[in-house]
C-alpha cells in the first residue's frame, strides 16, 4: 500500500527517513516525524479499530490526547506489548508493530459487529444488566463472556524487561504545555531567573504553533517556537521536557509528569552508551507556583453516524494536513459552529483537494476566515449543520439541513453531499483536569461555552484553558503567566514585549451540542456524544427518563466519559445534552470529577525502581557472611533478614529445627541477636524515666546489673519488653523488641518532649553500632572463658549481671540474660569487629560443637520456658497481668507510670479475661495450630462459644511432645481441665490447660 | 565521670575490622576509571561517629564543645562545621543533637576531650559502627540525588558546605554536599547494602566508578 494521502510538501516530517511498520499484519510505510496515525491516514487506512460496545468500524478522529477510537495493542514480543495506546500520541519508529485492540476474528470484519448493527435497538445502556439479570448464580458465566468481547486491549503476559524510574524536582514555576502561552510563560519566568521546568505532552515543543496559519513577528509560527526553545535551552535553570505528560496534579503545587523517555525509539527500550535506561521517568516536582497552558481542545458535533470513520475533528484535519503532510481523503464537508474550524477547508483547499461546502451553523457567519474562504469560492451553506453522516466503513456523503438551534428542529428539506471526510467543530473546551484534580469544581463560562478553572490556590491558567482563545490573547496571557508567577515566587520578574501578531477578526460562535435530527433523537441513527464507551445522545436521554438524572448518575449508567479518554471529547456535549432533556442549565446539571491520571500510564512507571530485589530494603547484621557460609536459611523479621535455620546436608526444617534445640539444651548455641533494638539512655534523670517508661521498678537497679522490663501503651496493653542494663549511674542500655525498636525510640521521645521535658535524659538508637552474639547451653561458660579475658564463674559473673571485657582481643560488654532458660552470655561488640569475634568463637566452639541456631529454634527454647514475644503471645489487647506477669508491675512506684491508671480499670481488673496458659495435647505427637480457637466441650452444637486460641506451637525435643502458648478466658482458673481445638483439615484435638512454662520452671538451668 | 559509662570499643591488638559493605555485591554495570565517569563512588569506611546531645542555648555547653572539637557547634541547620585537613566535622541535625564525624579510631578519645569540656546536662553516644560514610562525586551525582531522594538539592537551596538529615530511596541518609558536584552520605549499618545497590543502579545510566 503506498502513501496515498501524503502530501508532496509541507509538515514537520522528514520525507528522506521512511520507516516501516506493521499494522494488524501488514507492512506500512510512513516518514520520521510521524505518529502512527498519521501514518495509517497517509496509507489511506480506514478502519483502525472496532467499538467497545457496539463493535462499529471507527477511524481516526483526533490529533491527540482526546483520540477515543484509535487505541491500537504495541508491541512486536511478547514482552513488550503495551495495551491502550493512543496512535495519535505513538510516535512511528521502524519495526513498529500495531493491532487493534477490538475487533475478531479481524476489524474489517467483525462478528461482534453482527450484535452492533443489530443493537440499535437492543443495546440501550444498561443492556448487559437488563439482560443477564436472571438468574443471578449466572452472572458469572455471562461475564466471562461479556468480558471477552470488551476491553482496550491485553496486558502481556511475560514480565516487563523494561526499567522505570522517578526523579524529583523543585522548581519556582512549572509550565504545563508548551504551546503559545506556555512558551511565553517560560521565557517570561526564565529570563527572570526562575527555576523552570515547561513539560509538554507532544513529540515536539510548540502546541498549535506547529500546526498554525499565522505569522509572529512576520515569520511562520513555528519559526518563533525554534527561537523560544532555542533561548530557554541556553538558561541554566530551565529544564524542557519534551513528551513529559503532566498526568496528576496533587496538593500543594505537587505534579507528577510522565516523561515517555524510549517510546518514540522502539517497544523496548534500547540502551544507550552501552547501558540500560529507563523507558519512562515519572518526574515528581515540587512547584511554587504551576502555570496552567494546557490549551482547549475541540468539541466535536453530535449527529448521526457521526463515527462513521472519516468524520473527524476539524482541527485534527488541519493538524495532519500542516504538520504531518498527511490529508486524510480527498473531498471534505466541514461542520462548524465557530471561525477557527474555517481553518480546517482553507488548508484542505490549499492542499488542493476539494472543500464541498463549509456548513456553518450560524446565520450570518464573517470574520477573516470566513471571509477567507469565500475568496477561495468555498461554498458556504449557513444556518445549517450536518445532521448525519451516509456510509458504513468511510463516510460516502453528508446530510446537511438547516437548523433551528433553540427550537432543537430541522428546518425544511435536507440534502446530500457527496464527501468522504466530514469535520466538525463545535466549539472548544479549556483543558482544566489539572485544576480539577485536587477536587476544586470547574466554573462555567456561557460567553465561552466552556468550564474555565474554579482557581486553585498557586496555580494560573494562561491561554486557551484560561478562554484566551487567538493567539495574540494567548501569548500575551502566557507572558503574563510566566512574569506574575516568577514575582509570586520571589523573583523579580522582567516583562518581557511581546511579538508581533497580526489580529485576527473573529464572528461570534454559536453553542450547539446536539445537531436536531428530522428524527427525534431516540429514533434517529446513532448520534454518538462518546465514541470510546459508546454512548449516545439518545442513550443519554433514556438514561435521565429512566431516573438517572444527577450527571453522575448518568456518567455511571451510560459509561459516559469512563473511557481511557475520560470522555475528552464527549463529556461537555453530554452534560449540556443531559441538561436540555432535564431542562436544566449546564452549569445546574454540573460536570464529573477528573481524576489523574490524564492519560493512561504504565504502572511500572508508578513503582519505578521500587520492585524486585530494590522493592523493600534488606536489613543485614554485620555477622551475614558467616551466617551465609553455615548455610542458612533467612527470614523476614521486619526488614531484618535472620537466620531461620542452618540445615545441615539434606536436613528438613523440622529436623534442624530439633538438632539445633537439642544443641542448646544439651551443648552451647550461638544465636546471632543483633536485630534487637538497643537504644542508649544518659542522664541523671535517666533512671526516673525508665521508672515512668517501665510497669517495673528501675530504682534500685545498681550498674552491673541488668533487669527485664515491660512497657504498656497508655491503655495498659503490652507494647513491649526487652531487657535493660545500668551501665552506670546515669547510663543505661536499653533493648527492645526487633520490631518495636524504632517505635519505642519515637514513643520514648514522644513521653519526654510532650510530658515530662523537664527530665534531663538523652535516648538515642545504638541499634547498628553492636552486634549481639547469643552463646547459649550447659557450655557456654567453657566457651566463654576461652575467649574473654575475665573470670566468668558463677560468683564473678551471676546471672542478670553484666561485664565488660575483651572478647577474642576485641573489647565487650557481656550481657548475662537468657532467652532459652540455658546458661546464657550475650555478647556486644562494635559492629565492626563483629565478624573477627564471631571467627574466633567458632574456632574456639568446634571442640563444643557451637552450633549456630536461628529465629525458629529460638522461638521453640523461648516457649518451653514460657517467655512471650511481643506481638505473638500479645496483639495489643493483653495487659501484663494476662501474660502472668504481675511479678513486673510496679504498683507501689511512687510516681505513676504509662499505662497504669488504665491497669485500674473494671474491664483490666476482670478476672475473665484471656490469661496466658500452656497447652499440652493429650496426644504427644499432635502439634496445635497457631490461631487455632479453644473451645470447651467437644460436641460441635450452635453457637460454640469460643474460649480463646493458640499464640505459639511446636513440638519440643526435650519433652518429647508438642506444647502450645496460647490466651485463654479465665485460663489461669482453668489449669487441668480439657479443652478442645480443632485443626485444618476439621479434626479436633484434645488438650490440657497447663502452665506456660513446661521447661525447668524452677529455673535452675540459668542459675548456675 | 563515673555516674556513666565510657566504653573504648576498639581493640589494642590487630583485628580486621569490616565495613558494613563487605557483604555487598556489584549487580549494575561498572567503568573501570573514572575517566569519563558520569558518577563515582566511593566509601570512607570506619571512620569515627558520635552524637551529641545538649542544650544549644547553654554558653558553657557551646563554648565547651568548640573547645573540646576546635570547632564551633552549628546552631541550625545549613552549613556544617568542618576541618578538612584534620578530618573532623559536626552538623546540626536536631535542636538538641549534633553529628560529630572523626578520622577512624578518634572516637573514644573525642568522647573523652568532650566529657571533659562539657559539664551539665549532656550526652555523648559512639555510633561509629552504627553507620559509614559513601563519597558520591561527578557530574551526574546531582542527578543520582534526585533520583533518590525527595530534598530540593540545587545550589540555592542547597551550597556547598550544607548537611542534612532526609530520606534517601526507603531509606535515610545524612546528605552532605562538599564540592559543586561532591556529596557525602551517611547511611546506617543495617541499610547499607541497600542504599548502595539502590545508588549503583541510579548511577549506572551515567556511568559509574566505584572507587575501592
């Protein structure tokens, strides 16, 4: 297929670089500089895709952003296919592969298409849920179905090889579009030393300056938009960005854009240097104030068969015509209601091809342009519209009648025009997503038909958004923009003259959002207010008959403006036709919210490069490497990776998890215990805090000895534990939980800024400073004494006491404290020399076969002797007397401490409350579900009052049975009786209520 | 003195001591010089950090420090105090809090010279192995920043000589620009793997050099 619809000269394509792509499986040429729909228009292809709904042949209709029909699948691999693309916005490249997302087996041919012609009648909006209503339990199987044959194409099913990132931005001004007003904003808050940054959505900078008939300062538009761009390039603080979609626009002057970095390259992104990059950057900026130059863009006309393909934007025809070199057919009809849609027949004229007749709704159409076409002996047939369109897969003629636009009538006889391409103009629409985004209401403008801003606090609008339609008005308001935003943040702005250009005498337009049909407009062939979803004017009526009558309502019923577009092109036509049939103004029946994104994006390029192994941080210890050498296996604690278990050989988890029990219980293990958090408290008052801090006393706690705490939010629920030594009389270590550290420091912080700043008391995170090495058995004082340099006898070195001293030469503070009931040191040193120390203990721990253990056989050592671990035995709702714990609270403290007036309430104090127990299967080899509830009798009858659940299970090795934690009613009146369980797979267990400690409960293993 | 604990963490004999980078792994494309590098990093591991705590309206507390650091205390936060040649910075990073940063294996003894210059209600905290210090320089490392953290780091809001606490990727870092195009990060221990792979991989499409 040759391009037949190229234009010998003109446009900003290059016609020495032709590129070749496939669209639907066939080989096409275009031109460097082209999008993809110019050229597919350039080979003359008609049919791009098939209709959401109705599976009507659609073509081309639009420029831009607004494109509802031409939404095309990318992608020559799997991995690559990106659904939903605008083929107006894809830049063409060579090898550039296309399909249309609707349409089987093919669009030219469509079996869905069938049901659509048939449905004129039989698709009302609500069809699928009138239809499919009965019975309700085949909902699902119709939706399979409905849903196959909906949809804007697929998502790939291999994964994206692509990288996505994000960069931050501050800037004075940022200018959203870079047409005529925001070229002048820039210029004018560039030269007055802003920090700038002008994103535009486009290939090229320039906007309708690209496309224009006019001259600035006597040259082609263009030329100026060369100079500007040209300029601002040269100053430091300007930042251009080019295809950069400005897609959310967030609180405070806070605006995402979207720069497509490879997308105009090919359809994955080729590297650059020799190094990867990413395809889209997602720029987050940080605007003092936003200029607003999104332009408007035009309304199309509603009338019958209006998406017959051929019919098309007005400014869309001139724009592939000017800027593309593309003319989209060979003899035109033009539609309008306003001057500026003129332009579309001069420049199909001036291409040389036949301008049939300009249908201008207004009586008495003048102006330059209109003037202008009439020289060209352009026939003008006023007081009339198109009122619908002839042909199935390309326009064949247009029926044009007269028109009484307040009497919503025909008026006397219609006739055919013969044509193949109809554009409409129906006015145009400020592009105000941006200033809706953040929720302020768009404000109704009748002198412009339009909704302008509702003002949003630090942002202007300049220019076409701002109703400031010609180009004089639009560079002068941009200008404007640009000097009054700068002096808004804080420079001093310089006005900047601006160019010369030529006025251009424009008639008034004429508001006309449905064309009146000979038929009324239930009746009459599909007028079509949003091509994307299908909707119709009449499906519009019918929904504001059938009650829907709030415009959110009809948006919801009819899928108006619920398109990929956001009903770009639609939304004004169908509110203003809503309107009229509730015989309402526009501004009553009110507009839909927009919401970002403005254009559909990757979410790739919303995680950037937060995913995969940089998705969430990884916490390591400094002891990583020797746990990755004993072959560990990690787990997640928090961010923290810990080791889980070291299997040995082929061992399975249960039996390392066993080994590593029986090593500690029997021999020595060695646990690394970093993670815990450690924060360092000095100050005289240290010791008064500690005391508000803890439910324990802190009074009498002398250096050298260390001490177990419980703290409680101010409900007097747990919050956390760990243990805290007195390194001197002002000095304290403090450790928490692994995954309460950074709270318990804020919380720490909170007590004492906003309650008690009067306490002279320092805390700060000493977490990664120390590493903690766990030695732990019946050996581990033999282990001890090779490699400290002190005397750790029972009597030098008693239990909850600690020492310093060198420890493989590297200095240390031992902490004697157990979390297994076993003889236990814990070992800190400073993080650095951590590896060197935990070498020498293995070294010197072969001959006792130290065996390093993980998070899984502490959990196991820890329970058999009872000990909770916060956020597993607790869940925020259990007081310290629940745990068993009263032994550490300190209710005779003489100043009250966090959460103790909450412990003295009737709801704290009842005695039926869920109380820590052990469990004991009658069954040893049963191990209990974690989360399993308890229940009392064993025969299952409605309701079964459930008693309480499993926190903690495992089997143990010292006792030869499984054993369970878990919180009870009223447990610690329970111990002995039977309750029951129940288990996953429906079978019930039987088990005894116990004391939570099964191991050594007179705790004579540590005290030796 | 003896109503807290000092503690001299380093050993008087030889041991190898390990920056918390040991562990990590070069997963991006690296240059082998920095010529022509968009980026180069390099670490400065095992210096000397310490915080300290303090009343900054105290004159005593002030003069003290300055005595004790050869330094004045920066008293908001902006430009940080520094001594290049002998190695020794602070910084302001809270009403009450400072950053002190000394040549390796100082700390104790600049804790030492502290205790005895200070007098009141203090605080002196050794977290030398708690954290390491990352030199990113270059003529893309502005851009490496950007790309990692949400700070607004241009010249006018950000002079060379200026430090900061922020976030940095999910993280936080200690930001410090100390030439046009030369930065310094402090990061945490435990996050210093991550922080440095998330750096690699923002550096990369400029080229990168990691000085070892």
């Amino acid at each position: 297929m040759s391009q037949r619809n190229r234009l010998g000269t003109g446009g900003r394509i290059d016609r020495t670089r032709p590129l070749s792509f496939n669209f639907n499986g066939v080989s096409l040429q275009g031109f460097a500089g082209d999008t993809l729909a110019s050229a597919l228009l350039a080979n003359g292809v008609d049919v791009v895709n098939r209709s959401f709904k109705y599976a009507r042949p659609r073509g081309v209709m639009a420029a831009g952003a607004d494109e509802p029909n031409a939404i095309v699948q990318l992608g020559s691999t799997e991995a690559g296919q990106v659904p939903n693309v605008r083929a107006t916005q894809q830049a063409l490249y060579n090898g550039l592969v296309a399909k249309s997302t609707n349409g089987w087996p093919n669009v030219d041919r469509d079996v869905m298409g069938l049901l659509g012609s048939l449905g004129g009648q039989f698709m009302p909006p609500g069809f699928y849920y009138k239809t499919f209503m009965t019975p309700a339990s085949a909902w699902p199987k119709y939706e399979q179905y409905i849903r196959k044959a909906a949809g804007l194409g697929r998502s790939p099913v291999e994964s994206d090889p692509d990288i996505y990132d994000h960069m931050n931005h501050h800037c004075d001004v940022l200018i959203v579009g870079a047409g005529p007003s925001g070229l002048a904003a820039a210029l004018a808050a560039g030269r007055s030393g802003a920090r700038v940054i002008l994103c535009d959505e486009q290939e090229e900078m320039g906007g309708s300056l690209l496309d224009s008939r006019e001259s600035i300062d006597g040259s082609p538009a263009a030329e100026w938009v060369a100079t500007v761009l040209a300029e601002l390039a040269t100053l430091p603080d300007v930042l251009l960005l080019a295809r950069t979609t400005a897609n959310g626009y967030h609180d405070h002057n806070f605006v995402t854009l979207h720069e497509r970095r490879t997308e105009h390259l090919a359809d994955l992104a080729p590297q650059a240097n020799g190094r990867r990059q990413s395809r889209a950057r997602m720029h987050k900026v940080r605007a003092k104030r936003v200029v607003l130059a999104t332009g408007a863009l035009e309304r199309p006309l509603v009338y019958g068969r209006n998406d017959v393909p051929g019919n098309m934007l007005a400014g869309a025809v001139s724009t592939f015509i000017r800027r593309y070199g593309v003319i989209p057919g060979k003899t035109l009809v033009l539609s309008t209601t306003n001057d500026h849609g003129y332009r579309a027949a001069l420049d199909w004229h001036d291409a040389g091809r036949t301008v049939v007749a300009i249908v201008d709704a207004r009586d008495k159409p003048d102006g330059d342009l209109v003037a202008a076409a009439r020289s060209r002996n352009i026939r003008v047939i006023s007081g009339s519209a198109v009122i619908e369109a002839q042909g199935k897969k390309r326009v064949t003629s247009a029926v044009v009648a007269a028109i009484d636009i307040e009497g919503f009538r025909v008026m006397g006889s219609t006739q055919e025009l013969g044509c193949d391409t109809i554009a409409s103009s129906g006015g145009y629409s400020p592009v105000i997503h941006l200033a809706a985004h953040t929720g302020r209401r768009p404000v109704w403008r009748e002198d412009l038909f339009g909704f302008v801003s509702g003002g949003v606090p630090g942002q202007i609008a300049a220019g076409g958004v701002n109703g400031r339609w010609s180009l004089r008005d639009a560079l002068e308001d941009g200008f404007e923009a640009g000097a009054r935003a700068a002096a808004e943040a804080g420079l001093n702005a310089v006005t900047v003259t601006p160019p010369a250009v030529a006025a251009v005498r424009e008639g008034k337009a004429v508001a006309l959002y449905e064309v009146p049909h000979t038929k009324p407009t239930m009746r009459a062939p599909k007028q079509f207010v949003d091509q994307q979803n299908d909707v119709t004017a009449a499906g519009i009526e019918l929904a504001t008959r059938e009650g829907f009558e709030s415009i959110e309502h009809v948006k919801r019923y009819t899928g108006l403006g619920f398109g990929t577009d956001q009903g770009k092109l639609g939304n004004i036509n169908g509110m203003a036709i809503a309107a009229r049939v509730t015989k309402q103004t526009i501004p009553e029946t009110g507009t839909t919210v927009f919401r970002p994104n403005y254009t559909p994006i990757a979410f790739g390029a919303i995680a950037g490069r937060h995913c995969d192994e940089l998705f969430d941080p990884r916490r390591y210890t400094a002891l990583h490497a020797s746990h990755l050498e004993r072959g560990a296996k990690f787990e997640e604690v928090g961010q923290w990776m810990r080791p889980w278990y070291f299997p040995r050989g082929t061992e399975s988890m249960h039996d390392a998890v066993q080994r590593e029990c029986r090593a500690v219980r029997e021999g020595v293990g060695m646990l690394d215990a970093s993670t815990l958090g450690k924060i360092e408290i000095q100050g005289k008052d240290a010791r008064e805090f500690l005391n508000r801090l803890y439910t324990n006393a802190w009074t009498k706690l002398e250096p050298g000895k260390c001490r177990y705490g419980l703290m409680c939010k101010d409900d007097g629920m747990v919050m956390d534990d760990g243990v805290t030594a007195c390194l001197a009389e002002n000095h304290f270590h403090m450790t928490t939980t692994t995954g309460g550290a950074a709270g318990v420091l804020d919380w720490m912080e909170l007590w004492h800024q906003t309650e008690w700043p009067e306490l002279e008391v320092y805390f700060n995170s000493t977490t990664d400073n120390w590493v903690a090495m766990t030695i732990t058995g019946p050996k581990a004082r033999k282990l001890l004494a090779e490699v400290a340099d002190i005397d750790v006898s029972a009597e030098a070195f008693p239990y909850m006491d600690w020492r310093e001293a060198k420890v493989a030469g590297v200095p240390a503070r031992i902490f004697r404290i157990s979390f297994t009931g076993e003889l236990s040191y814990e070992i800190n040193v400073q993080a650095n020399y951590a590896m060197h120390v935990c070498k020498a203990l293995f070294e010197k721990g072969a001959k006792y076969d130290l065996t390093p253990y993980g998070t899984e056989t502490m959990h196991v050592l820890r329970a058999e002797k009872g000990f909770v671990i916060i956020g597993q035995e607790t869940d925020g709702s259990v007081t310290p007397e629940d745990l068993g714990m009263q032994w550490c609270v300190g209710y005779k403290k003489p100043y009250s401490w966090i959460g103790r007036r909450a412990l003295s309430r009737p709801d704290t104090r009842r005695t039926d409350r869920k109380q820590l127990v052990g469990l004991k299967p009658l069954d040893p080899k049963v191990v209990l579900q974690e989360g399993a509830q308890i229940v009392l009798e064993k025969e299952i009858k409605i309701p079964m009052p459930m008693y309480g659940h499993v926190t903690s299970s495992y089997f143990s090795p010292v006792l030869g049975h499984g054993f369970a934690l878990a919180l009870l009613k009223g447990g610690s009146e329970r111990m002995g009786q039977t309750v029951y369980l129940s288990s996953g797979d429906g079978s019930l267990h039987a088990a005894e209520v116990v004391s939570p400690v099964f191991y050594d409960p007179k705790g004579t293993r540590h005290h030796v | 003195m003896s109503d807290v604990a000092t503690f001299n963490a380093h050993p008087a004999v030889a041991v190898q001591a390990e920056s918390p980078l040991a562990i990590s792994r070069i997963t991006v494309a690296t240059l082998t010089s920095a010529q022509g590098a968009g980026v180069c990093v390099r670490e400065h591991a095992l210096l000397g950090h310490l915080i300290l705590r303090g009343r900054a309206a105290d004159e005593g507390f002030r003069a003290g420090v300055e005595v004790a650091l050869g330094l004045p205390l920066p008293l908001k936060m902006g430009p940080v105090s520094r001594d290049a040649e002998r190695g020794v910075s602070v910084q302001w990073m809270s009403p009450d809090e400072w950053l002190i940063v000394v040549p390796q294996g100082e700390d104790y003894a600049t804790e030492a010279r502290l205790r005895e210059a200070l007098s009141g209600h203090y605080a002196v905290m050794q977290v030398s192995g708690a954290q390491t210090v990352l030199e990113l320089s270059g003529p893309s490392a502005l851009a490496v920043l950007m790309k990692s953290a949400g700070y607004d780091f241009h010249p006018r809001n950000f002079p060379v000589g200026k430090g900061v606490s922020t976030t940095l990727a999910k993280s936080t870092a200690v930001i410090r620009r100390v030439g046009e195009a030369q930065w310094e990060l402090i990061i945490r221990r435990s996050f210093a793997d991550y922080l440095y792979r998330w750096l690699l991989d923002a550096s990369e499409e400029y080229g990168v050099f990691v000085a070892r």
